[in-house]
C-alpha cells in the first residue's frame, strides 16, 4: 500500500487551522473562523483515483473543481449563516460554524482521463472518481526470445492481484 505524503505547507496550514481554533475556544475569541484546510481522503482502487471531502452545508454550485497540468483543485465558498452587521454585537460563546471561500490543490499521482471524471456532493461528502488515463494503466512487457515483442495493457484483474 502506497501513502502520498503530504507537503510540510500541507502540514502547517493544517496545524495552524487547528492552533487558531484551540486558541478561539480557550480565549473565548469572537473572530470569525476561516478554513485553512480541507479535509480529504485520497486513494487509488487499480483504475481510479477517489478523492473524497468534507464540504458541510455546501451546495454543488458552489463548488468549482478543475484539474490543470496535472493538478486537481477544488475551491469554493462556505454560506454566511449570520447578517454579519447584526452578529458583530451578538455575545459569542462558541463560533466554529466555518464561513468564507477555500481552496486545495493536489499533485496527482499519474494522468488522469480528464473526459471521464465524475464528481457528486451527497450528505455533505464530495465525493471526485478520476479514472486513470490510458497510459497511466499498467503495462504487462511479455520476454521475447530475440524477436520483439508487443506491449499489452494489464487487465484490471490481473492488475490488482500483483
């Protein structure tokens, strides 16, 4: 099993996110939180690659996901759930609801079949299948005895009991 490790401004980004928000709850801050991170699970099952987020309370049509020159990028837009002239007097005692724009990119592993992807939002989960392209797909290289031979494409099956 092959873990994608994050980059270390992955990891501050994340890090600082979750220092801000202990800092809000132990002073009782009043600011608003903004998202710093995304919370995704990536992982490859032999002829896809699934990436799936937590984007609560987000609507399809507020998502814009794009893949260029080998990068995946979802970015979007958190609903303002209060009259922000209103709130500014209001006495929070807890504020954690997320509101603002966000935006995470991600190298991927190997091409994908940018004409096949496949993206839904159910129950607050976004949920991205990104086949791989042709030429990401393992080859099988069969051994010649002097004479050279043709490359065929693995089948699946075979692929995923190596």
């Amino acid at each position: 099993m092959m873990t994608r490790r994050n980059s270390p401004m992955t990891d501050f980004a994340y890090l600082f996110d979750q220092m801000d928000r202990l800092a809000q709850e132990m002073l009782g801050s009043t600011a608003r939180t903004r998202v710093t991170t995304l919370p995704v699970d990536i992982y490859d099952r032999g002829e896809e690659l699934i990436v799936q987020a937590f984007v609560p309370g987000i609507h399809a049509d507020s998502l814009d996901i794009t893949i260029d020159d080998g990068v995946l990028t979802i970015a979007g837009q958190f609903p303002e759930l209060y009259p922000s002239d209103e709130s500014a007097n209001w006495s929070w005692y807890t504020r954690e609801l997320r509101t603002g724009s966000f935006q995470r990119s991600f190298s991927l592993p190997y091409k994908i079949d940018v004409d096949n992807v496949t993206a839904s939002v159910e129950d607050g989960v976004l949920r991205l299948v990104l086949p791989k392209a042709p030429e990401a797909k393992p080859r099988r290289i069969p051994v010649g005895s002097g004479a050279t031979t043709t490359v065929h494409q693995v089948e699946a099956s075979t692929a995923s009991q190596s």
